[in-house]
C-alpha cells in the first residue's frame, strides 16, 4: 500500500539512487511532470509538485524503467518486491540458447545447437 508521506517519498529516493539511476528536482515545462533521460540515466520530477505529486511522478517512471535490483539494500528490495516494478532479466549464458539447449562449438567459431 502507497503512502504519500514524505518518509514514503524518501524511501523511494533512497531505491532510486542506490540504481544507476540520477535524481534531480527541477522546474521546467513538463508535459507529464517528469522527464527521463536514459541514455544519461537522469530521472528530472517537477520540483513544484506536492509530496503526492512527486511519488506518483516517481511511480510512474519507476514502472517504465527496468532497474537491477542487485544493487539494492534489504529495505530497497523490498520495497521494489512490493512495488511490483519491472526487474532486470536474467541474460542467458552463452552455452545455453534461449530454450535451454546446450550448444557445441565448430571449427570455425560457429555455434550450432546439438540434439538430445
């Protein structure tokens, strides 16, 4: 359940900074209230909004954007857990294709997948 307190809003600062992700309060001409720069990794929230504002202006980013939850604290984590927000996907290991075959190396540097 979602409090809109500034204890709250704090703790979710704390999920976002302890990302790869920067936070910055600004003014600016906003359509949504909020801007994400990704390639930079900037989430910018208007910095005029209520508390109330600012949490939903950081839920929705949140919900938008995959972060690597290993990176976080026990209290971080739990409250991504409890967010529902997206996680980063497990990349498969190159031995393996998707479907979990195992795959052989050729001569020539080529993966071919084997047959069971």
């Amino acid at each position: 359940m979602i409090k809109y307190t500034t204890q709250f809003l704090l703790k979710v600062e704390e999920m976002v900074t302890e990302s790869d992700y920067t936070l910055r309060y600004e003014k600016g001409n906003f359509k949504s209230g909020y801007c994400v720069l990704k390639d930079q990794k900037i989430m910018i929230v208007n910095k005029f909004f209520t508390t109330e504002g600012k949490i939903n202006a950081l839920l929705d980013i949140l919900k938008n954007t995959v972060l690597d939850p290993t990176k976080f604290s026990d209290k971080s984590r739990k409250l991504h857990e409890e967010l529902n927000l997206p996680q980063a996907q497990a990349q498969p290991t190159p031995e393996e294709t998707p479907e979990g075959e195992p795959q052989a190396q050729t001569s020539e540097g080529e993966q071919q997948t084997t047959a069971a």
